[in-house]
C-alpha cells in the first residue's frame, strides 16, 4: 500500500473515530475545559435531590433559576436557555459563587454516601415559579464529596441527595471563577471543621 493509501486510511479512521466521540460521547475522555458563560441557568449548588422512580442511576433536583456569569465545561452556545411553542423553559446547570451571598456554607461528606451532579444538565424551569429549575442530574457514590445543601449538619449527608461535587472538582471550580470575576477575596466560607 503506498504512503498516500496509507495515510488517507488513516485521515478516514481518525474521522470516523471523531464522529462516533461526537455522536455518542466517551466516559474516558479527557477532561473539558472550563467556560465563562453569561445567560440565565440553573444553579444546584444546595440543590435537594429525590431518586428517580425506575431508575437508581438518575435523580430530579430542585435548583434556582439565576442570570449573569456562570461556569459550564461545554461550550457556552450547547447550552444557551430557550422557550419551545408550548411556553416551556429550559436551562442548563453550571456553576456559580451565587449561593455564598446568601449566607450558605460548603459541607463536607464522607465517600459512599449518595450524592448528585448537576453540572451542564438541562432542566425544565417550573411554570409557575419562574426563580426554579426542576433538572436531572446523574447520583453518585465515589469520593468525598461537598455540597451547599444540608446546613452543615453532617446527618444529611446519608439522608439527602444532594447535588454535590468533588473537594478538587469545586475548587477548581471557584478558583476559576475569581480569576473570571476579577474577585481579590473568596467569597467560599466552609462549615465548621470542614476546609480543606
């Protein structure tokens, strides 16, 4: 086979292996980067989760509806909001430093205990509480996880399914978006015997 068979083979392969990441995805991809977007999206960061009935894997979080500067790891135009004929609302998770203005604080729970990720999942905003998302986000059980949910009452981390993330995923998170937001202070405070 020449060279030039041989590399078009090649170019073909390398194409359709891109197609099929793009179609169907891959859970070993490498992580994505982190994007700045400004439009209106659903917060979860407290967010109380229920299972979902028929399947242990997924569960329906309760989010609040914000607008401004939020984070995703998508690109910012996937996840634009939108109304379809009927009126109906949707919006999709990313993360935002929102909630720490409102007093709430990061708690601490241990690996093995259920938890939720919310993070670029779109969501139905309620019709009739335009300020609340109703979102499907994927339950957890690895790590240690945090969450902005439970009143830093250590108990709810076995009773609650909260949306949650990962200690390193989180500040990851928020150091972006201080370095986004051109914030000289954190504004993350941390239950009592929870920080890093």
């Amino acid at each position: 086979m020449s060279i030039i068979k041989l590399t078009c083979v090649c170019l073909l392969l390398t194409a359709a292996a891109t197609i099929f990441t793009i179609a169907f995805g891959t859970e070993q991809a490498a992580k994505p980067g982190m994007e700045l977007c400004k439009h209106q999206y659903a917060l979860c960061t407290s967010a109380l989760c229920i299972p979902q009935p028929g399947d242990p894997t997924k569960a329906i979080c309760f989010c609040a509806v914000e607008d401004g500067a939020s984070m995703a790891s998508v690109p910012c135009n996937t996840i634009q909001p939108s109304t379809d004929a009927n009126g109906i609302r949707t919006v999709y998770s990313a993360f935002s430093l929102e909630q720490f203005k409102e007093g709430k604080k990061v708690l601490r729970c241990p690996n093995g205990t259920p938890w939720t990720w919310c993070l670029n999942k779109r969501c139905t905003v309620d019709p009739s509480d335009p300020k609340k998302a109703i979102c499907v986000c994927d339950v957890l059980r690895t790590e240690e996880w945090i969450t902005l949910g439970g009143n830093c009452d250590t108990a709810t981390c076995t009773t609650g399914y909260w949306s949650g993330a990962t200690v390193n995923d989180f500040n990851e998170a928020s150091a972006f978006m201080m370095k986004a937001l051109s914030l000289k202070e954190s504004p993350v405070k941390w239950c009592p015997g929870a920080n890093p």
